[in-house]
C-alpha cells in the first residue's frame, strides 16, 4: 500500500485564499474511487499519472498523530499555531475520507477516533453513506458532516460520480446522522444548470432539479452550499466519453480561466437567487460556496451567515477558529491577509 506523504497541509489555490477552513487532513490521497467525471482534484492529477482511483494512497496514522502531538505538547511543528488555535480541520479535501478504500484500511475511523482523543474539532465531506455508519464515534460537539448531493435523480450520480454511494444513500444517510444529533449540510457542488444554454430555453439539461430541495428538507438537513460547476478539458472529456454529450455548449461561448470553463456572473446570479428563495420557503439557509476570485463577495448578500460562507458559527460548540479570524495576530508581522496562504505559519 501507497503511503500519502502530505496527508496535512493549507492548500496555495485561490481558493484557499477565501476559505474560512482550508485546514486539511486526507486520510487518502492520489486517487479516490468516487471517480468523478467533473472532479477537479482527478483532473489535476490523471495527466501527471498521478492518480489511482483503485489503490489510492494511505496516510499514516502514526504520522498525523506525531503533528498534533507535538503542536499540542511541544508546540512544534509546521501547523502548530493553527493546531494550537484549534482550526477545525476539513477531512476530505482531495479526496474522499469515506471512498471504498476506507472499508479496508479504516484510517478514517482511526483519525476521528485520534481528534476525538484531543477534542479537536473537525468538518467532514463525503459522497459516501458510510459516514453514518460511524455515528457512534463522531462527537456532536466538535463534528459537522457536509454531505455533497449534486442531482436528486440516482441513475445520473450513477453516471457522473460513478462509485460513490446514490443519492438516495446520501440523503437516507443525512437522516440517521440528524437523528443522531450531528449537525449536517448539503453541499450542492458542482451546481449545473436547469436550461441546456440560459434559462430563455424551454430545453432542459437532466442533471440537477429544483425537487432536490424538499428532499434534502425530508432528511432533517437545514444547511444548503451551493458552487456552480466549473470545468478543465479533461472533464469535459471524461463527460462525453461516458455520456455522448459535448458538455461546451452549455458555457455559451465562454473561454477557458484557469485550466477551466465558467460560467457568466449573470447565469450564477439568477440561479443562486432562485435557490435563495427555495431555500427560504422550506425553512433551509442558504450560502455559496466559493465561486472565483472575480464575483466571491458579490454573493455575500446571499449568505445565511455574511461572515462564514460554510454556515458553520454558532452550529457546533467546538467550532470556535476560523482562518481570517486566526491571521489577524500576523497583522504586525506585516502578513497580508488578504491573501492567507502567504501568511506565515510554523516555525
């Protein structure tokens, strides 16, 4: 078995730059059964031969164990401001913390099991209804599970996210982790379209539908994120390949930024408001999730929580830190906080 190297670490992306919790902790990595055909992280990696969707890579427990010890008794280390400051960390961030291989190598358990040991608060993301069969061991006090739900139609995920559990499987699994007592979410990324070009259209592109709503409102989860769908070549690719469909069209014209397809501020806006609404009606919040670097603070005013984009402050008692809150104590080392991957952290 392949041992992930970097299991630990704040991501340099733009995106990071606008992230209240880029603190990651992959349990895997290099690979992810999931496989799916819009994924950005596989988009980065397949072309480097990097990635490996049937034996992804493990971390070692032993390691990940060593960082928070020795921040948390020593404060040494890279990440010991941050581990010290309790930054939740994010469980599944390149790849799934729940994809098959977990069923095997169990070290998702073993970390949880490990932060629970330290009281450390921690925020998972998942396509996978596994999650839920560790309720016994996730604390409600330090634990947020967000639960990536892209289409309410089972036979498209079977398609799109080709080995991650069914959307029913998801939902049915929001259920028990609500039941339970955990605080959940659903993050609706990639957000594609309802209208195969601008939503003028009568026609009508069968991947996500506004029924989605009342389902996930029926599981007991009262937390939506939504991120519209942006993609490199290699997705599109990978799309028609399994699909026949030329998925180009959809962007009307647009060019690539960044290695992908977005689509107009205009098509987000009118969709964004609409899930608003929807979310309102059903007694759901509603936040958007990182869109670019261009129109990020434009859909501020959407946000259930203007200052936290993850709707995460004041849910879970153990979640207490979050990234532009901890970088201000760099501000009179000349930090820019505009941008916290240049601040500097560690030793």
């Amino acid at each position: 078995m392949k041992e992930f190297k970097s299991p630990i670490r704040i991501p340099s992306a733009g995106e990071t730059n606008r992230c209240f919790y880029p603190f990651v902790l992959d349990t895997y990595g290099c690979g992810c059964s999931n496989n799916c055909l819009y994924c950005y992280a596989r988009s980065a990696l397949d072309f480097r031969k990097l990635w490996d969707e049937k034996e992804p890579s493990v971390s070692s427990s032993v390691h990940i164990r060593t960082v928070f010890e020795n921040a948390l008794t020593k404060n040494t280390g890279e990440f010991a401001e941050l581990i010290n400051a309790r930054m939740p960390v994010r469980l599944g961030g390149m790849t799934d913390c729940f994809s098959d291989i977990e069923k095997s190598q169990k070290r998702t358990y073993e970390i949880i099991q490990m932060l629970n040991e330290f009281n450390y608060p921690y925020l998972i993301l998942t396509k996978n209804s596994l999650v839920a069969d560790y309720i016994p061991i996730l604390n409600p006090q330090n634990c947020i599970v967000q639960v990536t739900i892209t289409t309410p139609f089972d036979d498209v995920s079977r398609i799109y996210e080709p080995n991650a559990s069914l959307s029913s499987e998801r939902l049915q699994a929001l259920r028990r982790l609500n039941d339970a007592g955990i605080h959940t979410a659903v993050r609706i990324n990639p957000f594609f379209p309802v209208y195969e070009i601008d939503r003028t259209l009568s026609s009508r592109f069968r991947y996500f539908d506004w029924q989605l709503f009342p389902m996930i409102r029926d599981s007991g989860t009262r937390s939506v994120i939504a991120g519209f769908a942006r993609l490199s070549a290699w997705n599109l690719r990978w799309i028609r390949k399994a699909t026949g469909l030329n998925f180009r069209h959809l962007f009307d014209g647009a060019k690539m930024k960044n290695g992908a397809l977005h689509f107009q501020f205009s098509e987000k806006q009118y969709y964004y408001e609409r899930l608003k609404a929807l979310c309102d009606q059903l007694d759901i919040e509603f936040s958007v999730c990182y869109d670019d670097d261009r129109s990020y603070n434009k859909f501020r005013y959407l946000w259930a929580n203007p200052d936290d984009c993850c709707n995460i402050s004041g849910k879970v008692p153990g979640f207490r830190t979050k990234y532009n809150q901890f970088n201000k104590k760099f501000l009179a080392d000349g930090n820019n906080l505009e941008n916290p991957s240049a601040v500097k952290i560690g030793k």
